[in-house]
C-alpha cells in the first residue's frame, strides 16, 4: 500500500511541477502500520504550485481517499529542498 500511496502522489507532483525530474517522494509507516508518512521533495521555484490554495488540498484528499479504501491513514509533508 505504501508503495502504490508513493508513486501515486509522485505521478500527479510529476504532472504538476514544472521540474518534473527533480520531483522526489519518500514514505515512512507506523510499527503496526496504520499511519503512512509521504514527504514530497520538488524544485524550488515549483514549491508555490504544489502549495497552492487549491493544489495541496486537493492532493492530500486524493492520497486520503485512496488510503482510506485500504484502513490506512495517510500524512503529506513538504520537504525542504533537494
């Protein structure tokens, strides 16, 4: 599951970033596995699209439906730069 939650929300940061080769996920999960971590590394001069007022929202209840269908709950983080 946490595979498929990583390259789902690398997939869409690819489409919407306008560095697509310097987008970048990790996921990190719980001991017992309920809670997935996303971290979401992209360009510097793409930070604004992916945070945008509409963007992130819109991306972490994509991520949260998908993982709800499977009992996991699901956290996106921004990281710093690569």
């Amino acid at each position: 599951m946490m595979a498929a939650l990583r390259e789902l929300l690398t997939y869409l940061a690819r489409a919407l970033s306008g560095a697509p080769e310097q987008v970048y996920v990790t996921a990190s999960q719980t001991p017992l596995g309920s809670v997935v971590t996303l971290t979401l590394y992209v360009a510097p001069e793409d930070r604004g699209r992916v945070l945008a007022p509409t963007t992130w929202p819109a991306l972490c209840q994509v991520l949260r439906a998908c993982a709800g269908r499977q009992g996991v709950r699901v956290r996106l983080r921004l990281g710093e730069s690569l």
